[in-house]
C-alpha cells in the first residue's frame, strides 16, 4: 500500500492515477511527468524523470497501472519517483484495493442490516426493502457507494455503513415515544441516503456526477423510491406519502437543500440521527487520527475544535 | 354574484359554503348557524337564526348550496341573513361560478400557449409537452389549477396563466444570450410549476393538500415530469438532466426549499422570470386594488409599501 | 376543576387570580371586577358585578381565594359570574391543584431517575448528583420546577420529567459511541437545565424572575452546579470542566443563548437530546389535543404544521 | 501583446507596471527587480536581473514603459526576462492597448444605445440623457469606464456595454406589463451605475478610487444624476423622484448596499435586469474559457460550479 | 390638551383631524362620523352622531379645527362626544400646540448648539454649519422637524434634540483618541441626520414623504449636504469626501441601509453615538412611562424587555 | 530584540521557542532543526544545521534559552542561522522580556485605574473592586493576562489596558444620562473581561486554555465574580444580579457569544464601550503600522478596508 511506504523505500503495486500533467523543465528542454496516484491506503505524489510518449496515450485512455519506483521526503512529505509504469486490465482489479473502504467489514454490516429488517412488521415496507436489497443492481450498488464525496464515510461501503449506523441510532430513540411508527423509523433510517447511489462516482476517486450535481441526491434518492414502491402491488398510498417526506425532509433545513423541513415524528428522528451519526463519526476520526491530543485541529466542517478527552 | 349584493338587497345564488359551525346564543337558550360562503365574486359571511336540524346533516356531507337570504351592512362589512338554504347536485355546478379564476379568458390562454409551444424546435420536447398537455387528466389539471394558495394568481387557470407569463418572460430574456436553449427555456418555463397541480385541492376554496404539505411542488412535479419523460421513447438523457433540473432549482436559493440552485444558463433565466411575474403581479394587482392612491399598504409578501404611480 | 365545568353549571372551589381590575360601565356609574382565575386544569376569565370595597384590598394582597359562581357561555367560550369570593389561608392550599403539573405520577418519575443513578459508576459523579438530589432545598425545587413557561413541559414537574426524558435518551444514544462517558452523559443530562430551577417563579402561574431574565439559567445553572460541585472533595479538575461544558454548550448554537457550541461527544449528544425531547413533546401534545385531525394548527414554535397521522 | 508570447520567444513592446520592487537575492549581495506588467492581452511577471539605479527613479515616476525580453515557462507558468526598459511619453499610448476592453466594437456599442435613446419619448428624459451622453467628460467617461473591479464587463468600455445590455433586457421585459412606463426603464436602465464614472479610476489597471470607497457608485451617481437634471428646466419633480429611486434601490437587498429596494414596477425590472446581465455574463465568459468542459470550475461569485453544456 | 380632559368632562380647543370617515347606522338608516383627533398632548377617537353635510367638504380640504363636545368613557378608554366643530384658518394656529413636542426647550437646544460650533476649529466647516444653520430655510426646517416616525425623539424639535445629543456623546468619545479629527466628528455628528428634514412631513402629524420613502433620508442628507459645501469656495476635497462619508455610513450595517459602513474613526463614532442615544433614549422613555415597574413591557423595536431599576 | 536585528548582523539573546521540528534534508541524509523563536519585540524563524541530540531533550521539557547567530534575508524576509542555544532557568527570566506587552506603562496604568476606583461612591462595590484587584493572586494576574489572542491588545497587561480603557470610555457616555448609575459602570466596565484572565494562558506565546475554551471568559468571569462578591459581606442581591447581568450581557448579541443582550442601561454603555475600544484599536493599530498609507490592507476582523487619513 503505498501510504505503508517509507522514506527511501521501494514500491511496488497497483494505483489508481487520478490525475496527471506534462511539467517543462525550468532550466532545460523537455518535462517531467507529474502523477496523483492512489490506493486504499491514500494518496501519494509521484513524478517520472522519462518517460515514452507512448505512456501519455496510455495515461488518456485509462487510470489503472502498476507502478514502481522509490519514495522519498522532501519537507516532512513524502513522494514517490516512479521508474516504470504498465497498463493493467481494469477487470483484473479490486476496486476496493484503490479506494478507501468502511472499517466494519461486509459480514458485520449485513448482519447488522438483517437485524433492522427483522425488526420491521409491516409486510409492504418488508417487501419493499426486501426487493430493493436483494435487486442485483441497486442492493449491490447500496453496499457499495459512498457516504460523501468528503467529511464523513467518504469511503467505499460509506452509505451502507451510514445507512444502518442512522437506523440503529433511529430506532433507539423511537423506542422511547409510544406514538411513533417504528417500522417507518426503520424503512425511512435504511432509504434516507438511497440517491446517493447515483450522486458520486467512485471509479476515479470519489467523485460527483453530473445527475448529482444538477439534482442532488434527495431528489434523485425521491426518484428511485417512487420507482421501487410503484412495484410494490398495494403499497398504501398514504404509507408511500410519509416515507417519501422522510426523504424530502432528512436534512432538516432548507439551507442545507431539504426541500421540506420534518412534519412528522419519524422524519424528525431520522433528520437527528443523521445529523449525529455525521457529527460524532467526525469525532471518533479525530480521536482515532490524533490519539494523543486533548484537542483536534479546526475541522471546517463542524466550524470549532473538537474536544478528545 | 355575492360581492355584487349591497346592503339591504336579497341574494339568491349557488355559493360553496368553506366552514360553517353552530354558536350558542349568549342571552337564550339554543344556537345560529355560522356559515362561510363562496362564490366566484369572494367571500362573505352568513348567518342562519332559524334552521331545521336536517340542515346540519348536509352541512356535513356536501358544500355546494343554493341559499336565499338578506345582505345588511355592520361597521362596513356586510353579512348575510339567510332565509333558505337548500342542496344541488355537485354535477349541476361548474366550479369556476364559485372560485375566482383568471381575469384572461381561457381562448386566450390557449393562444398564448399554443404559440409558444409552435417555438419548440427540439422533436422529443414537442413530443414531451403535447403528450402532457393533450392528456386528459394532466392537461385539464394544468389549465384549471391555481397558481398559489394565495398572493400570486390564486385562482383557477391561475397555473396556466402564470406558466404562460413565465414563458413568454423567459422567451423575450433568452432571446438577448447567443449560447440559452430557446427550447429548454420554454419547455422549462412551461412546466417549471406542474407539480402544483397536486400541490393544492380546490374543491373547498384553495387548500393545501397533503400529499403538498408533505412533499411539495418541486418534488411532485419532478415525479410526474420524470414519469411523463419516460414514456416519450428515445428522449435524450442529458435532456432529461437538463429539464429536471430547471424544475429542482425554479425557486433560486436553498432557503426558498430549492434543492438545488440554478447552474444553467436557462434555469438561471426560467428563475428570475417566476420571481418577476409573481413579483410585477402583485404591483397590477396592487395598481387594480387602489387605483387612486399614490402608495399601497403594506404587502407582507413583498415585504414593503408599493409605489403605484 | 374550572374546565370540567360546563354552560349553566355552578363551580365552587379553590382557584389562584392571576389578574384582576375595576372595568368601569359603559352605560351607568360604577365598575365590575373582571378577574382572571386559574387552576390545575387551566385558566378561566371571571366577572364579578356587585362586591364589597374590602376585596380589593383582599386582591392587593393575596392570590389565592375559594370562589363561588355559574359558568355561561358567550360565542364558544365559558366565563364565570362570580358571586362569592373569600378569602382562604396559603397553608391551606396544596400548589399542585392550582397549577398544572406533569401527566407522569412522582412515584414514576422517582423510579425512573433511581435506575438512571444507579448506571453511574464514577464515585464523584454519583456523590455529585446525591448530594444534590437528597438536598432538601435542592431536590425539592428539582423535582417541583417547570421546564419552560409555555411551550414544553410548562407545569409543576416539568424540569424533573423533562431531566429524565433527555438522560434516558441521550443514554440510549451514547450506548452506540465506543469512546463515548456514560457516566458524564447520565450526569450532564440529568443536571442540564438545574438552572431553570432559579430562572422561574411558579407561585403566581410560571414567570420569569428578574434574577432569570437577568443571567438566565444557563448561567444559573453554571453557577449552582460550581458550588455544588466545590462540596464534593476530590473531584477532578478535568471532569469539573467537561460536566460545566455541558451546561454551556446544551442549547447548541449562539443564536440559542449558547456561549459555548458543544465541543465533547457528550455535550454533543445531551445537546440534541434536549432538542429532540421538546420537539417530541410538542408532537405528542398536537397528537393529543388533536386526536381526529390529520394536521395540527400552525406551531409557532415549531414554525410549522405538524403532521398527526 | 504578452499573451501571445510563448516560452522562449522574444517580447517587444509597451507595457503597464502595476506593481513592481526590489528583491534581495538569496545567496549573493544585491537584488533584483520584480515588475508586474499588464496591457491589453493580460498580466505577466518579469524579472531584470540587471538595472541601472536610474531605473528606479523612472519607476517612482511613471507606469507605461517600451520593454525587450524573453519569456520562460516555470512549473506551467511563463515570465518575461527583461533586458531592457524604456521610458514612453504617456500621450503616445492608447490606454486601450494596455488594458483590457470589452469584445464589441464601439461602432456597435453606439449603435445599440442610440437605438434605445430613440424609444424613449418623454421630451424632459430625452433631453436629460442627450445632455448628459453628448457632454465630452461624462458622455467620454461613461463610454470608457469598466463595470467592475473583477467579476463582469472588468474592462474598458465595460459600463457602456454593461448599460446597454441591461437596457435592452429590462425594455424587453417591460413589454410584457401595461403599466409599466417604458421610457423611465430605458432611462433609468441606462443611468443605474452611472456613478461607476467615479468609482474606479483606470489609468493603473482598474482601481477603486478614495472616493468610490468612501462614498461607492450609487451615492456617486445619485450626486452626477441629480446634477444633470438640475439642468434640464421643467424636470417634473415627481420625475426626479422616479428616476432616482432607480439608482438608489437597484442593488435590490440592504445586504447588498443598497440604501433603498425596489419600490416601483420600473425599478423592480431594472434591477433583475442587472443581476440577470451580470450572472448570465459569468456564463458566457466560463463557456468561452473552458469550451470543452462539461462543468466551470467553482466561480465565488456565483457561489456554485456552473454547468455549461 | 386632550389627554387633559377626563370621563364626563367637556373639551373645547384646536385639534388636527389625522384621519376621518362615514359609518353606517347598523340598525337604523344614515351614518355617524368618525375622527382621529390629536394635539401636542397625544391622540383620542372621537364621534359626531349628527352633522350638517357641509363639515364634510370641510373635512376633505383641511385639517385644522375647533372642536366642542364631551368625553366618555368605554373599557378604560375615553373618546369624545363631538357636538360642533368649526373650521380654523391655518396661519392662526401653531404648529406645536397641535403635534407632541421635544420636552427640552428651544433655548437650551440652540444653547448646547452654539456651544457646539464653538469648539469647532475648521474654518471650512465652521463656514459650512452656521451658513446651513443660519440660514432661513434649512436652517428653521432643521430645529423643528422630527427624528423619527415612531420609535426615538418621534416628535417637533427631535431632529435638532437628537442631533445635539449625539454630537455631545461623539465629542465625549473622541476626546479619549488622539488621532481623531474632532472637527470632523462634531460637524459630522451634527449632520448626520439632516436628511431627515424632507424625509418626514409633520403637518398632519408625523408622517413619511414621497421622496422620503423613495430615496431615503441618508440619500437626501447627501443630497443637501453636498449642495451646500458646493457654496463653501475653497473647502477641500478631501474634507468633502470625509463628511459625506459620515452620513452614508452613519446606520452602521448594510441590513439597516447603509450604503457604507464606517470606514474612518469618524465614522465609527458618530455610528455609535447614533445608535446609543437611540437606544438610551428608549430606556430613558420606558423608566418615565413605567416609574413603578422593575421591567418594561416587550419593547419591538429593542426587541427585549427592559430592566428599570 | 530580535526585530532590531537586520540582515547580516549577529543575534544574542534570550528567547522563547515556540514550536520546533526537525526536518530531513532532502538531497542528503540527516535533518536540521527549524524554531520559531519570539521575544517582546516579534517573532523569527530560525535555523540550526548541526546541532547535538541532547538539544532535543532540553526542547522537549523547556521553552526559554539564550541563543547566539545571524540574520539574513530571503524574499524580503529575515531569518535567524541559530549557531549555539544555551538554557536557562526560567526564574532568572522576565516574562514581559518574552512577549510583548502593552505600550502603556504600568505607572500610568495604575494611575488611571486608582483614578476610576475613587470615582466609586458605593462602599459595597468599592469593597469589592479594592478586595480583587488588592488580592495577590488576582490582582496581578488582572494586570498581567493580555485580552485577547490576537486582534486587539493581544499583549502582556492587555487586559489591564483595555480594562481601564473601557471604563474611562464608559463613565464619560454615562455621565450624559441622568438616570444612570455611574458607580455600576465603573465597576461593570473594570470587571466586565475579568474571566480572561484563565481564558489564556501566557507562558508559551498567548493561546486558549482548556478550560478557556470549554467554558470562555464570559462563564468563568461569572464564576470568578460570584466568588468575590461572595465574600463581601452584606452585598446587596439586586445589586449582584446588575453586576453579573454586565457581564453577561456585554458582548451585545446572541451570535458573538452573549447568553444576554444588555437589559440595563449601564450594561448597554459597557458593550458599545467595549466594542468601541476594540475596533478603534485597531484604527490605531493599523495608522501606527502604515503611517504613510490611504488605506489600510484589508482588515478581517473588521471586514473592511481601513481609511488612514
């Protein structure tokens, strides 16, 4: 991995290059190539003192190579002077060895989401969710996308591991109110993030889409539901209502792009318990990352420094 | 019509009663009715001393009436004293005698409509715009709904007329910007507000209806738009995008509930003309109010005092 | 009780007046006394035509009287024609009939925080909380104080309810964080609001008191936790800070007469328990109060219609 | 002109020094001189690695300069090594050659403005603007002036161009409203930012002025505005009123210095003419900077990434 | 005075007519009149059951009469009894007895602004001050006009109070920094508001101008200002800018239309002297009108309510 | 001092190091150490290209040395070759020789204070100031700790500076309102930042404490506060409530932090006081550093351009 490379080390391994350029030379002809590779464990700058024209088709038409060469720090960072690169079939490779992946591994977060489905009662949101996860394409792109493109679960299986983290936390908190329908607490927690499927590429790092960036992933999240409930024969149409304002409603505000603010109980605790799972994910990375520290850098994103004791 | 009554003239009409409630005298024993009627003219307020206790059952099963009464005048309101009040069958009623509806007559509208859609080059959003608007139920919906609950065009054909205005707005600005999709701008414009018509119910006055509250105009309209779009067979998908994302971003910023900000030059210009013709409306509408005064009242809406002259 | 009392019918009982004045007539010479009378099951608007000079001097001095009187009706609303006031001794009166007071019973509440107390293992957190809950002027002023004057949980008891809800949940939602102090969870949340106990008078309705409007209870609360805590020999600096954080930081933004965002896991977590149980509530009471509607009224405090169904 | 040049090529001509100073050298006694060199095609770095001191006195002086040097390319950016510099007489310079100036020919530019000038037919605003367009400082001045700092129409002739757009749009959209006077759009339309004169001064790239920071465009142009119609005898003093309201509300929100908003259909029209003028233009120019992208990179001024397909 | 007459009492004297109309008998056939009166001491509702028609020609032509009649009592609010009026030519009456007042007598003011200008070493703003105070216009409009509407010194003289106040509280301040131009600060400071004369009419009470809602006193305050420095030959350019800087910024914050923000210490001061005596002046008005209260009611304007003691 | 020193001379001196880090060279092994070092007059970069391990031992535990080496300059920016570094032990080092200090004396500094002090009539508040500022511990802390982090008196005794500052600031604006108490400005303005003095800390250059940062100046100025009055036997309760709520309240708004805005009038003196020291600092400040200049550069904590003449 290349962020298990050390000062003066060699590397040896399989990147994804996210992006590149041709840099002339300031006291000579010619340039040298610049490279931002990637895998699991990060990213690393590289550079290619020579180099074969025929690399620069290569670089073009694909983002996939194996590389070698040596890494070396200048100024506490270190980068990496590759001496030769080779194309690799994009079959032959694991996404999840180029893209940072969800700590809790795939049998944990399957188990933990076929918990939450046992608990749902209700035969029509079971048949829903049911369908929707165990369709090839849609419950393998579940398992796989993102949470974000940065901040938090910003990793490959993010939104799975985000969807039943908000969906425990939610159902929790439903327990403590009679009123509240538990099993839409659950469907609602498990689908909240669904247009996220479509909202980022991960091919190429993580990445929006043009369909993400011009509809955003509540609205396209809203989209795919519809689809997926209108399949379901009998699916009550107030029943439908009310689980697509969770949708509608989960970011909680009009400034953070809801287009509707919760009006019910089961929208209002899921709003929360993203809002939580968000903020105190953002925590525990900034614990884990500064182990010995009573406070954290400023994290933009939470606008403060965090507190670690 | 029951605007046109003055104090101490009967009327007799058909008039849509909105709420109506039994008060208990305060000096004897038993109770008037209270009643809010309707007609296309306005509202106004009734009272019924004497009724038979029938009365109350159809109160409770049907609104539309035919009432006989006397209007008199109290602090410069007046209200009406009713003498008879008797049922009608709902299909003997057309509903714009009791809702206020556009000032523009329906030919007209369709004039104006069928002009603009004669603009439209592109063959898919032809294909697109006719199939909505020849629908029955949809193109009905479309040239009867109101445009608002209140403050702007809220009335029936309100939708129509402001989607017209809006169109013919967008139009005459894209025609100044070389690189604008005159297309785009007046398919968009046309449709930017089509989730309304599931928005509001208007049997009982203007009233929002539930499946409005909980999800509103923009994400109906995507869902019916997005619907429509995919029975017409090759439509382009980056069209698609394009379109959708004109409805998503119509109300310009994050606090007005749109998901999305404008990103495209024809969304940008589709935006500023929804906001101008519902703005310049309430100026006319403000101008017609108070034809001799230099200044209007306060408009909350607008959040001041209009010049008029 | 006042509301149990229906048109035509005589009450008799203990009430607290809140307001009272002399309305002169219109018509003739001489006044009436219009009184505004509450007690545990809410509030009524009283008349009173003849009465001797002496109850005014009665009024000046003393709130609480045993009233005699019928209710009538006038345009929905009951008021009572008083016909016998006297005057009754504060001893005499439990507070508890006069204001309203928690639906939950004490011996429920009393439960409830017992099996909260006993999840906390840190010594000095449980000294901390015993000390103060067992401090007869403390405790009792705890367990008496209401959580607000209108809005959520504003009656006798509503701080103690209001504790108890906001530690139950915010346990349940910290039980999901590894890294996460129950024990200063259980203890902040129990203790966020103490300073409500100073911030609100409730022998006369529940007001504000000068000293409240003045600090506020956040300060208040600052205050006499910091001497609480000044008792407890040996309690860490450490942990003095972060349970005084809590206080600080609960409301959770500047703009919510916050001087401190939450900075900690658990001030974080107590602070959007806080939210959600007030928020909560006031669902619970629209579902309540509105049992047959599928929308509540407009809540200003919510700034929006809830949805019931 | 600069940005023509290409790495290794020779430079000849005359230049703007914005900015220049005196860099000691790292490893050496002595310095060298940095200058930032500007005309119409752009900005460039040079450097002089030897100058006579008299040089420097020149600098002090003056800022239009005859240089000879070549360009070097560095990391992807090109600088200009210079050789040899030359005083120029200003009065034999073409500011237009040194600075940027907008795409359309003046030819045109007077074309379209004399085309509005010929709609309007109020006699008392005719006469306002001849006066004022025909006077040779302010009629030169507004046809030299930019519209901006950065952002849109940041070149020579950028307000007349500017004016002229705007004026065309909000005489379009006037169209469409009875009421509308259309003569005091076209006026107040080509008169809003008139106070621009002012603002910036040009004659060392473009510059807020002491007094455009002090004062800014719209109290200067409501001060140049109402001096011209001190001018004109019988200028109706409702007129007046109208047309400096323009000015005064045209930035349309307080947050946006605008002392005054909108308050008449007319002002109301010019304002979103000039906020739609202003976004669409930022539009143009990212599809002319990056004719192959499918998205601009993000614009702060427009807050958001813009889509230019 | 009007506030002097108490129920049952008769009141005869000059009143202005704010506002008058016809209101119809309910039960009987014809119409009474209804009419604001005012005075210096405040405003009262009055009534006039029988009149001659000819008092409503009267009415619609002037303002200005001598009432007879009697005042009564209803709810705790008295109004009048109107049995005759008769009209009163304008030239006979003064101005004062008919509007509130400021409660500071015209010669101290004219005292405290003499010693003012006094310390006033500038012979250019010297020149300036007394040429606009001296003079026969400006000079009476500037000591009699309002500072407000509603909220601060809203009555004759408040200008003149206001602008005195906060030179005095400006000068106070300045005098503690050294590098602040105290000239500038009491010219400035005294000025400020000088707009304010045609923003407001005062002839039938206190009221906004055409002009005023248009453009704004800050704009109008420029306006005069700048014509009359124009009669100063030789004042300096650079003063000119820094005192016109002081009243397009004096509000502070572009939220409360200030085309400018403070830019000089000057400026910064005189903003804060503003606001100050705004405020305090608030506080002064509450303790008068509640000598007994510990806390003010809500007051809208500070937003809170006000502590007294 | 080590701004005294220019390029090529030699430094010697005591120093504080502030951060340091060792840094691998990048075209050879081993590593050179960079410090930041900082006495009253400034901060430095340093440099030390051979040095023995043991000097990374000394670094870890201590902060202040005596340092021997030579500036020189690059890009216009000094930098120290630091050739020997010697500790010291910090008893024989004055504080005030390390960081920089306010340029008032401290003579006059307690002249000014002593003068505020005998302007205090009431004995309780006189007993409470003299115990504070008479205690060892607090007093001197009170004349030592800075006032802020950055911004504004960000030095030794800046606390004590701005303080007095204030106060003379307030007392002048209170001496113009009669029914204002001067003895509770004085002493509210005196006290009003006294939390500040364990906001920072200010062995180590001046940063945030923990405890600063969890609770911040206003709650631990409270805290501080309320201890003191405490001990004033026979301290009035109205009295204590006045002086809190100044504290409280003094930073004006919700959104800077404030758990109150002002309620009293002395309250809202000390916060414009406050404000109005805070940002005419910076004026000072910024004509103090570019004395020949116009404009100041642009100024982020006051969002603006500063005018300088």
């Amino acid at each position: 991995m290349l962020k298990e490379c050390k000062n003066g080390e060699r590397f040896e391994g399989i990147v994804l290059v996210n992006e590149w350029k041709e840099v002339p030379f300031r006291q000579k002809p010619g340039a040298f190539l610049s490279l931002t590779c990637q895998d699991r464990s990060g990213v690393m700058q590289a550079k290619m003192w020579e180099y074969q024209p025929q690399i620069l088709t290569w670089l073009r038409d694909q983002d996939i190579f194996f590389i070698q060469g040596v890494a070396s720090e200048y100024r506490g960072v270190l980068d990496l002077t590759v001496e030769e690169i080779r194309m690799i079939p994009k079959e032959d490779v694991d996404l999840t060895m180029l893209l940072p992946c969800s700590p809790i591994p795939e049998v944990e977060l399957e188990t933990r989401l076929r918990a939450l489905l046992n608990k749902i009662h209700s035969p029509e949101l079971q048949k829903l969710l049911r369908q929707f996860l165990d369709n090839p394409e849609w419950g393998t792109a579940y398992r796989q996308a993102p949470a974000a493109v940065k901040i938090h679960q910003a990793y490959l299986r993010g939104l799975w591991e985000h969807s039943v983290r908000v969906a425990e936390l939610a159902n929790g908190i439903a327990g403590h109110f009679l009123s509240m329908d538990q099993d839409l607490v659950l469907a609602g927690a498990l689908l909240h993030d669904v247009g996220k499927i479509g909202e980022y590429s991960y091919d190429r790092g993580i990445k929006f889409t043009t369909e993400g960036r011009l509809l955003g992933h509540i609205v396209m999240g809203l989209e795919l539901l519809s689809g997926e409930i209108a399949k379901v024969s009998g699916f009550p149409q107030e029943l439908r209502y009310k689980l697509l304002h969770i949708l509608s409603s989960h970011h909680g505000k009009y400034e953070w792009q809801s287009p509707k603010r919760p009006k019910s109980m089961e929208a209002l605790v899921i709003h929360y318990a993203d809002v939580m799972d968000a903020e105190l994910y953002q925590f525990e990375q900034a614990k884990a990352n500064y182990p010995e520290d009573e406070w954290s850098p400023y994290i933009p994103s939470m606008e403060r420094y965090l507190y670690l004791k």
